[in-house]
C-alpha cells in the first residue's frame, strides 16, 4: 500500500588482523571479528486468531513493532 513504507536499517563491521596487530594487541593475531546489526520497521501484516488460522483483520492492515536482528562471529586462528 501507498502509505506502507517499511525502513531498514543495516550496518556491519568487520575487523581482522593476520601478521601485524596494533601495538597492544597481540592477542588479535590471526583472529577476526564480524559484527552485522540490521533494524527494520513498518512490515504490514495481516491480524489472525490466537491460533493463527483465521484472518481477523483486513489484509496487511497492520504494521509490525520495530525488530532488530544481531549476528556476531568471531574467529580465532593458531598462533
């Protein structure tokens, strides 16, 4: 629908240091980090019974709450 517009909303960062790592960090060596954030508002869905059956709304007559998803993956190497 016209008046319909969902957002979304994403950002990622991703950090990996092989040989060299910054002074204090040796630790890091040979280890990455991969952080990925996505928010999204307005989904339209269409209301349905408790059981989710039954239709008890007009289609897409609602908009969902604002859902944020969050994927963290780290990897570490051998020294």
């Amino acid at each position: 629908m016209s008046w319909n517009r969902p957002h979304k909303l994403t950002g990622n960062l991703d950090i990996r240091y092989d040989a060299e790592t910054p002074h204090g960090l040796g630790w890091f060596k040979r280890t990455g980090l991969n952080l990925f954030v996505q928010g999204q508002s307005g989904r339209a869905f269409t209301p349905m019974d408790l059981i989710d059956q039954n239709a008890i709304g007009l289609p897409y007559s609602r908009n969902a709450p604002f859902q944020v998803t969050t994927d963290l993956k780290i990897t570490a190497g051998s020294a």
